[in-house]
C-alpha cells in the first residue's frame, strides 16, 4: 500500500462501524428485561519495525491500525422492577436461571415465566425452569422464597412443597454466549455451571425476588454518549482516508 494511513483509516472506520452496531443494539434492548449490555474493545494491529531498538536509540516502529479485540457481556445487575405478578422472578446478586427444552440447557437473567398446560413453569420460549415442579391442579396460590424454594397451598388449605428454583453461576459469566430470546449459552470461556446453595451464597447475598422482573442494565445516558464518541471517531478516520487520498493525488500531479 502507498500510504499506510490509508489502511489504518479503513481499519478504523471498520472497528467503529462494529462500535457502531454494539451500541444500537444496546439501545434496542434498554427495555428488555434481564439484558446485559456489550462494550467493544479495541487492540492496535501489529507494527513495522522500521528499525530495531539499540543500546542507546529506541526502536522505531510505524503502527498498522486498529482491531477488534473482543465485545465483552457486561454482567452488572439491572433495575429490579415490581411487577405484581406472582410468576415473574427476579435475581437479586449473581446468577442465572437454567431453562431446558429437553435436549439442551440454556440460562437466563430474564425471569417472566408462566403456567404450560402441563402445569410447569416455562419461559417465552416455552422451556421449562429447572429446578420447579408440575403445579397441581388444586394449588390455590404459591410463593417463591428468597433462597429459591418454592412453597404452594392447596385449596383444601395444607402447605406443598413444589420444587427449588436453581441458580447457577459461572467463574467467567462474561465469558458466555448469546443464543438470542435472552439466553446464553455455556462455552469454554465461561467455564463450567456452578449451582448456587446456602453456603455459598444462595438467599443471602442472591436472592430470587418474587413478583418482580430484572430491567436492562443499559445506561441510556452512557449509550448516547458513546453513539457520539463513536461517530466522531469515524469521521475522523474517514478524514485520514481522505487526506491520504489527496495526498496520492498531489504525487500523480507530479507527473504533469
């Protein structure tokens, strides 16, 4: 390449057209419960070594451009919103919810399940929360305590047990991937699942949140901040573009 500003200033407007996308989906999903916002971060690309350090001289080294070095899930907790609605749960602290559809486990911040005609919990998508059983068909009313077990009366007044909604937690939440429907998925970067319990956690520095729905822990103020950081960023580099590309013009007039 002639210039090699010309192809750091493609670099760029590549990475911050990809900054560009990161942050329109963040704000797409500002009212989606449980979503966790991403963060772009960017790495310079490798140098030329014009000349290699010595003794008593610095190396000197012209730089290529910029990358893309990972989109990071930011995992902090969103706004815990009362629904009123005795189906809707919410995470207090660290955690997911694990939601099965028979064949594979995926998990979840976004707590809005309902009653299937089989009686079970599930999600939007239809997949059932782990952990809670079939609800029978006498259950007057349940209640979802802070440690996840999940208590019914009947209508003939006796108390039933119903199963423990389970939490999981992994040692590299950020780590895990997004399979859309506000799942993830686990990957090797996550690490395995870990269930949550009493004595690691569980009902005291987590807790389930019954009648309440986890929001978005998108910052609108943050987002629009960044829209303009990043635009600015790409005219800029499109204006390195441009100044390289009269540059080269200047040397072809040369020739005249």
């Amino acid at each position: 390449m002639l210039l090699r500003s010309l192809g750091s200033g493609v670099s760029g407007l590549k990475n911050f057209q990809t900054d560009l996308d990161v942050i329109g989906n963040n704000i797409s999903n500002v009212d989606t419960y449980g979503y966790k916002k991403g963060r772009i971060n960017f790495e310079d690309m490798f140098n030329q070594q014009v000349q290699g350090a010595q003794a008593n001289r610095n190396a000197i080294q012209v730089g290529l451009g910029s990358t893309t070095g990972s989109i990071d899930n930011i995992v902090t907790g969103g706004t815990v919103n009362p629904t009123g609605n005795p189906y809707d749960l919410a995470i207090n602290g660290e955690g997911y919810f694990q939601v099965s559809n028979g064949t594979n486990t995926f998990y979840t911040r976004a707590g809005d399940f309902k009653l299937n005609s089989n009686r079970q919990l599930v999600n939007a998508q239809g997949m059932t929360l782990v952990g809670a059983s079939n609800f029978p068909q006498n259950l007057q009313s349940f209640t979802v305590n802070s440690d996840g077990t999940i208590t019914g009366v009947l209508t003939n007044g006796t108390t039933q047990g119903l199963g423990t909604v389970n939490l999981v937690t992994f040692s590299n939440p950020a780590g895990l991937e997004k399979a859309g429907n506000s799942l993830y998925r686990q990957t090797a970067a996550s690490g395995v699942p870990v269930t949550l319990t009493n004595t690691t956690g569980m009902g005291t520095s987590t807790t389930i949140q019954q009648n309440a729905l986890e929001g978005s822990n998108v910052d609108l103020t943050d987002e629009m901040t960044n829209l303009i950081e990043a635009q600015r960023a790409y005219q800029a580099n499109a204006k390195t573009i441009t100044t390289a590309d009269q540059v080269l013009q200047t040397l072809v007039n040369l020739k005249q």
